[in-house]
C-alpha cells in the first residue's frame, strides 16, 4: 500500500502535505512573531472607544485582545471550510 502524504512528480522529486503544512507553519510563525513585536513596541496607554463607553488600557492589551480575537475566527473559518 503505498504512502498517500508523498507522492513523485514527473521530475522525480518527492512532494507531500509535510512539506505544505511546514511552508504554513513557519509562515504562521513568522506573522506571529511580527505580531508580537507589533505589540510589545506599542505599550502606551491609549482610550478605546467602545460605541458608547470609552476604555483606557495599555496599548499592548488591545493589540493582544484583537490578535487572540482574529487568531480564533481564523480558525473557526478555517474549521467551517473543511
């Protein structure tokens, strides 16, 4: 039975879904560690305003809140299309 994740190409190399998800992987990695940079240089307190409500909070939180929150509906919409 043969391995369905490498398959030869016409030219003789091999290709597979290792190669791919770690193309992504370290794609992801890199934007992570850009985003985190992102963040940790924009500490100053700033004032959000929330429709109504204005929030004063660092900087950073903000930057870290809108990254966890776009982290998971990335992922949801990745999970949805499957």
């Amino acid at each position: 039975m043969a391995d369905r994740s490498v398959r030869a190409s016409r030219s003789g190399r091999t290709t597979g879904t290792s190669t791919r998800w770690s193309s992504r992987w370290t794609l992801g990695v890199i934007v992570l560690v850009l985003a985190l940079v992102f963040v940790l240089e924009n500490r100053q307190p700033v004032a959000i305003r929330l429709w109504i409500p204005v929030v004063i909070m660092p900087q950073w939180a903000a930057l870290t809140i809108m990254l966890v929150l776009g982290g998971v509906t990335g992922a949801l919409l990745s999970r949805r299309r499957r």
